[in-house]
C-alpha cells in the first residue's frame, strides 16, 4: 500500500451480484435428457461422427451438424476432468456446504459435464477421481434430480 493510500484509508470497494432470471424451452433432445433424470437415468445423443454428448444437444458443437437424435445412456459413474473447490457456498449453489464445481466426463460419453461433487473437503477431490450421481430424493425432470455426484469410494 502506498503512502497516499494509508494517509486516505483502505481503497472503497461495493459488492455486486449480477443475476438474471430466465426460463428455456426444451425441445425434443433436451426434453429427453431431463425425463431420463426425471427416472434415474443420464443420456447423451450420438453424433454423427459416433461421439457422444453429455448433456446432449441438438447440434454438433464441433462441427455445427445435426446430432442424430441417436441417445445414449452414460454412467451413472465417471471421471473428473477438472474441479474448483467452493469453501463458502451462496444462497442459490447446489449444495449448502463446501463443495466442488468439477467437469465429470461420463462413463460411456465424450464430453464432460459440470455438476456439483460432494467430497467432504478439498483434501479429497482430485482429477481423474471416480465418481458416482447421487440422487434428489424427489425427481421431477431437471438437473438438480442428480443432487450431485460422489466419490465412488465413499459409497
């Protein structure tokens, strides 16, 4: 801190929490992807190059070309890819207490997706750890039915 700095006092700072409230139409591919979490299941759709996408979309994000409409039912197990640990959740994250934010790739899937992976603390989450959907106790179609993931050993 400079001396101009100390003589005016620490740097004025406002907190600012930007959010904005939408809903989405579903569609065909994404409607199915969310009754399959409705009854237990995660899909991906194929393309058509044969990748799997997880969560599916009706496009191709690499090349732009129509998925096949093709689904294909993934893990329920996987690997994280990458993870950011949260030592103090909000109001409106998945989980009330620390967590990770982790990119989990499927069993079964070519692409990751985020979700929320209860690990108790940081210590224990690393990438290439297995883990596992846990479920909301009350599945209704949407993508907080998998409450989050864990780790594979601790089941």
């Amino acid at each position: 801190m400079s001396d101009a700095t100390a003589a005016q006092g620490e740097p004025l700072s406002a907190p600012h929490f930007l959010e904005c409230e939408y809903k989405r139409s579903l569609g065909p591919v994404l409607g199915q992807f969310f009754t399959g979490l409705r009854d237990h299941r995660i899909q991906g759709v194929r393309t058509r190059q044969g990748k799997v996408l997880v969560p599916p979309a009706e496009y191709d994000p690499f090349t732009g070309e129509s998925t096949t409409g093709d689904f294909v039912e993934v893990g329920p197990g996987g690997v994280v890819t990458s993870w950011a640990w949260v030592s103090e959740p909000r109001s409106k994250h998945p989980l009330a207490k620390p967590f990770a934010f982790a990119l989990i790739q499927l069993d079964g899937a070519d692409t990751a997706m985020l979700h929320a992976v209860d690990a108790g603390d940081t210590s224990k989450m690393s990438t290439g750890m297995r883990v596992t959907a846990s479920w909301a106790e009350e599945t209704v179609g949407r993508i907080r039915d998998i409450a989050c993931f864990v780790p594979e050993e601790a089941r």
